[in-house]
C-alpha cells in the first residue's frame, strides 16, 4: 500500500541506463555530481526521496549511440520506440512527482525548459516535447493508479551504435546488482548481445567491467 501526499500528482519515472543505480538518480533529485560523471546535477526544486521504487520489465529494446560529453564522449542508453515481446530491458522504476519528473527530464536536456502536457502523453502513448537525444516521452502504462513514464530519442534505432564507456556501463551494472539483484553471469549475458556492446566489447572485456563495479 502506497502511501502518497494527496496534495501532489505523482508518476512512476521507469530508469533504464545509469539512473538503475539509486545513488546516481538521487543526484537528479538532491543535486551532486555522480561518480563516474563529468557534470555537476543541479537537482529537482522539491528534493524529497521517491515515496516508493520497484523493479520493472520494459519490452523495448536497449541500445548505445551517441557521444555524451557526461560520460567521456562515449554512447549511452536508449531504448527503442517500438513495443516488442522478444527484446526485455530491466528498469527500476520511481514513485516521483509530476514536477520531479519534469525536472529530471530537464536535467537529462541539458537545463532546457520542458513544456509537457503529460494528459497528452498518456492518450497518444508517445510524445516528442523537444529536438534532443531524450527529448520524447513514453508512457509505459500504469501502476497502483500512476502512469508509468520513461524518456528517450525519437531516432528509434536509426543511428550507429556506439560504445559506452567503462564508467557509464559500471554505473548501469551497479545498478544492475544492487537494485535489480543480478549476479554477475546475469548481468553478463543482459548486456552481452545490446547494440553498441556487441562488437565493442569482447566478452573478457565485458566480464572484467561487471566484476569490477
């Protein structure tokens, strides 16, 4: 039983790249600068924790490209647009603010102002609010009465694929061991096969990253 302010709107924002790590996405709430990352977060204006977080299977499929000046100019996560009962990517989902969650989705645009009209966002399934690496909002569907939302691209898996660095990727696995609760052999064989790891990473490579983080 979720306990919530009846005063305050609230989401489940659904994190799939290095925000599975709990003490990385409190930096989007508290401010801080994650370890790993070249940039400071300044925080969400009301820095209250999640009044609630669960584990949560996106069947989107997970992918790397681009160059992230936070992450040593190498790719980071998006999923695709597309529904899709053969991929799975594993999430760890928050109980957020509607104003929590905008500020987040502010923070992951570079600062920019996010005018989003989330009622939309729910009855259309998808809506691209700016021209930005995650500029479009999915709704995922619902939870305990919240809509569950994530942010990606709008380029769906058409753009080269690029290799994340060993920093994002050991956040993403920390993330992945300690709210997920994978072992490292799980781990192994998730990440194996995502577009922008096959081909970048030899498997020794790979298990060297996991063991590590």
């Amino acid at each position: 039983m979720i306990t919530a302010n009846k005063q305050k709107n609230y989401v489940w924002y659904a994190s799939y790249g290095s925000n599975l790590s709990k003490d990385r996405f409190l930096c989007y709430i508290k401010g801080g600068r994650p370890k790993g990352s070249e940039k400071i977060e300044v925080g969400c204006r009301d820095q209250s924790l999640p009044i609630a977080e669960e584990t949560y299977i996106m069947r989107y499929p997970l992918y790397f490209a681009k160059e992230s000046t936070r992450w040593q100019n190498q790719g980071v996560a998006f999923i695709g647009l597309n529904k899709d009962q053969s991929n799975y990517t594993y999430s760890r989902q928050y109980l957020i603010t509607v104003e929590q969650f905008k500020d987040v989705v502010k923070q992951e645009n570079d600062g920019s102002e996010v005018n989003l009209d989330l009622t939309k966002v729910i009855k259309q399934g998808a809506m691209k609010f700016r021209d930005s690496w995650y500029g479009t909002v999915l709704y995922l569907g619902e939870k305990e009465g919240y809509p569950i939302l994530t942010f990606t691209s709008d380029w769906d898996l058409d753009v080269p694929m690029k290799q994340p660095s060993k920093e994002y990727l050991s956040m993403i696995i920390h993330g992945l061991k300690t709210t997920i609760v994978l072992s490292n052999q799980q781990i192994f064989h998730y990440l194996l096969t995502k577009p922008g790891i096959i081909g970048h990473y030899t498997k020794e490579q790979l298990m060297q990253v996991i063991e590590k983080a």
